[in-house]
C-alpha cells in the first residue's frame, strides 16, 4: 500500500498569501496518478488537480499542481476567501488499493 | 449535470446490517467504474469499495472485506453497498464517488453529498 504523508498539518495564512501543501509518497507514483480534492465543512469533497498538475474543469488558474516520484506539491498562487478549507491528496497508481492522505488543513490566519 | 444522490444512513446497533444505495443521473453509468468513500467524524478521506463499470469486478479495503458487499444495478442507475456486522469504527459519512473511466488509473471526478452511517448501542 502506498503510503501520503501530507505537510503541513494546518497552514495559517491571509487572504492574498501563496500557499505551498505538500504531499509525500512511500514509493513512487508512477505517471502522476496523483489527485488533489478540496473539501469545505460540511461539503464533499471536490475534484481540484488530476494527474499531479491537470486542473479539473472550472478550478480557476490559481490553483497548481506540481512533483512526480514520490514529491508533490498543490500551490494556491493568491488565497481567496473561498479557498480557506481542508486539502486531500489521492494517488490512483497502486489499484485496485486507493489511499488518500491525512490532509492539510488551510485556515485564516 | 452530473449529480449522485446517497440514501440508506442510519443509527445500527453493532452487529447490524445497512444498505446504502446511490442514485446517479448525467451520465452514462455503466460505462464508469463507482465506489465508495467514508469519513469518520473529524478524520479524513478513507477509500472503502469500488466496483467496475459492468459489475463484473469489486474491490474492498482491508477494513471492510468480508462485511461489505458492492453492487450496482445499471438498468436503474443505482449503486449500492450492504454493510453486515457493523461496528462502532464504521461510523462516518459514506460518500458515492465517480470515477473518471474504469476502475484502473482514475481518479474520483464527481461526489455525492454524502450519508451519515452511525454504529452505537
């Protein structure tokens, strides 16, 4: 089973600040196969990155994804109030097994 | 518009039995693998079941194996999972969830709103 360790736990920042969530693999992810959600209280959670850097449909520029191996990492370049929200990591690599990580939680600072 | 409506959630006593359903529309069904995901109170995202496009293949976490059963009936666009001997750590929110193609090198592209499932005496 492949192993997310997502980093760091809760990220404090302002609105306008860059955030930087990583999220770390115990073996390689191989072709990408890494996706990033957003949930929000009380919300399931939403499709945000696909294939570690393909941004899904309607998720505006902002959002970025980016690594390979077992290195990635989502960018928020400018938070917006609405981004402040809980973030998962997911690799689809090691099917039929799929793992999630522990998340990152983005709140105000 | 693709939507998946869950249904099923309950308060069970342990060792009880419950059976979630999840109504899609939007989309072609059978040409999609479905699964489930649950979140306990406060926790994260844990992969539970999932299922391919035509039924013929399931797949279980540890956790669950030999206690859920995944099925779907695509002639009703209805996915479902029977939940028996259930314990107090299967408490969450079950959420139905999309995948992008079939079940092998896809990704989760469409969720449900999620059912609550609590096990308690």
């Amino acid at each position: 089973e492949i192993v997310l360790t997502q980093s760091p736990g809760t990220l404090s920042l302002s609105p306008g600040e860059r955030a930087t969530l990583s999220c770390r693999a115990s073996q390689s992810v191989s072709s990408s196969y890494l996706a990033w959600y957003q949930q929000k209280p009380g919300q399931a959670p939403r499709l945000l990155i696909y294939g570690a850097s393909s941004r899904a449909t309607g998720i505006p520029d902002r959002f970025s994804g980016s690594g390979s191996g077992t290195d990635f990492t989502l960018t928020i370049s400018r938070l917006e109030p609405e981004d402040f929200a809980v973030y998962y990591c997911q690799q689809y690599d090691n099917s039929p097994e799929l793992t999630f990580g522990g998340g990152t939680k983005v709140e105000i600072k | 518009e693709v939507q998946l409506l869950e249904s099923g959630g309950g308060l069970v006593q342990p060792g009880g039995s419950l059976r979630l359903s999840c109504a899609v529309s939007g989309f072609t069904f059978s040409s999609y693998a479905m699964s489930w995901v649950r979140q306990a109170p406060g926790k994260g995202l844990e992969w539970v079941s999932g299922i391919s496009g035509s039924g013929s293949s399931t797949y279980y976490a540890d956790s669950v194996k030999g206690r859920f059963t995944i099925s779907r009936d695509n002639s009703k666009n209805t996915l479902y999972m029977q939940m028996n001997s259930l314990r107090a750590e299967d408490t969450a929110v079950y959420y139905c969830a999309k995948k992008s193609g079939g079940w092998y090198y896809t990704y989760f592209d469409y969720w449900g709103q999620g059912t609550l499932v609590s096990v308690s005496s």
